[in-house]
C-alpha cells in the first residue's frame, strides 16, 4: 500500500516492510522473514519497476523478522546491504547475537537460523543512505537504526518504538538489550521533525508524528 508519495509498505509481511522511491532508484527498509521475498519481487513490479531498480537494502536492526529475506533479496536485486556497525557482525554471521533474556525466544532462536548475508555499507549516527538520514537509536539492539526522509517528514523507526492497536509503545522488553537505551532512544526520535512515523511492526503513525512521540516519552518518565 502506498503511505505517501514515494513511501510505500509492502503489504502482508511481518515485519513490516517499506519501499522508498530515490529518483529513480528504491530503497528497501528491512525485508520481513525468510520466504517473503516473492511478495517484495511482485510488489516492485506492480509499481511498473524492476528488482534491479533497488539499490540499498537498509535493515534497521539484526533479527530474524526484519533481516530473514535479506540474503534472497540481495541476489534477486544486486542492491547493496546496509546496517549499523555494532549489527553488521550478527547479519553477516560474524558473530552470534546476545541471548534473548526470555527463555522460550532463547530456545527458539537456537532452533531458527537466521541465514548471514554480506553487509556492503557499515553505518553510523547521521550517514546517508540515499536520501535517508541514519539514526542510532540503540536499545532494542545495540545497532538499531531509525531512518529519516526529510522532505517527506517520515521517520522509519524499525523497532525503536511502534505504533499498534492505537497505542504507542517502546519495543518489547523480552527482546530488548538495554531498556534504558531503548528509552533514550525514543526521546531521540522525538527531538526529530517527521510527520509519519513507520514501525517494524503494527500501524502508520500520523499526522504530527513527532510531537506525539514526545507526548509518549513524556509518560515514560
Ligand atoms: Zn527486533
Ligand atoms: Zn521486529
């Protein structure tokens, strides 16, 4: 479905994930679970484009539900794979992630595999990956990333924080590093001009994205 202009959410993958149009390139942010990648292919060409028009797979944090379609992706597409630098190690399979602290997502992350991509960009706080701003917002991980496309005033949050059943939230404690990063994080976010604000999971935020942010942040404290 398209968001805005140029802005779109490929529909019916968890996690979410968007496609933004960069001149006459696409961006994909984040790539949902393994086997999604016929429903990005499809949606890329409903849109009149090809998949080789997709230059950059920018995926905000490490897990399974937001990197699991990376690797087909990247050899349907040829685009570059871009993450943060403190997640680039767990996408490439160069280092195992931390535990989840819950013990049946423990059990389960030992039984589902993520399979390792090659990362091609290594990103930090205020690169730009095309148009889009980079954001280090860690606590969910220690390499989340949030993206901001400033003329469209949209802010893609990965799971820094989330809009769902007409409830802001932070990310889920159970799957969190730090809390306390995870809460700076979105007080971070906030201090940022967007209008629509886009998650890793549940429903667009909008309009005055940011300031409702700040309202949540405020209730956190
Ligand atoms: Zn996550
Ligand atoms: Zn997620």
């Amino acid at each position: 479905m398209k968001i805005v202009e140029g802005i779109h959410q490929v529909d019916g993958i968890n996690g979410n994930v968007y496609l933004v149009e960069d001149g006459d390139k696409l961006i994909l942010i984040d790539t949902g679970l393994p086997r999604n990648y016929k429903k990005m292919i499809k949606y890329i060409e409903a849109l009149g484009r090809k998949p080789t028009d997709v230059s950059m797979i920018v995926l905000t944090h490490f897990h399974i539900d937001h990197v699991g379609s990376a690797k087909k992706m990247k050899e349907l597409t040829n685009a570059k794979v871009a993450v943060h630098e403190f997640d680039a190690d767990y996408v490439a399979g160069k280092k195992a992630p931390p535990k989840p602290k819950n013990l049946m997502f423990k059990a389960l992350s030992s039984i589902v595999k993520t399979e390792p991509v090659e990362v091609d960009l290594v990103l930090k706080d205020n690169d730009k990956v095309g148009r889009l701003i980079v954001i280090h917002t860690p606590g969910h991980s220690e390499g989340s990333i949030s993206l901001l496309d400033v003329e469209r005033k949209v802010m893609f949050a990965g799971d820094a924080v989330r809009f769902m059943d007409d409830k802001i939230t932070g990310p889920p404690e159970q799957f969190t590093l730090d809390m306390d990063k995870a809460r700076n994080s979105i007080r971070k976010i906030s201090t940022f001009d967007f209008d629509i604000l886009l998650s890793g999971h549940g429903q667009p935020l909008m309009p005055n994205a940011s300031q409702k942010v700040k309202d949540f942040y405020a209730t956190l404290k």
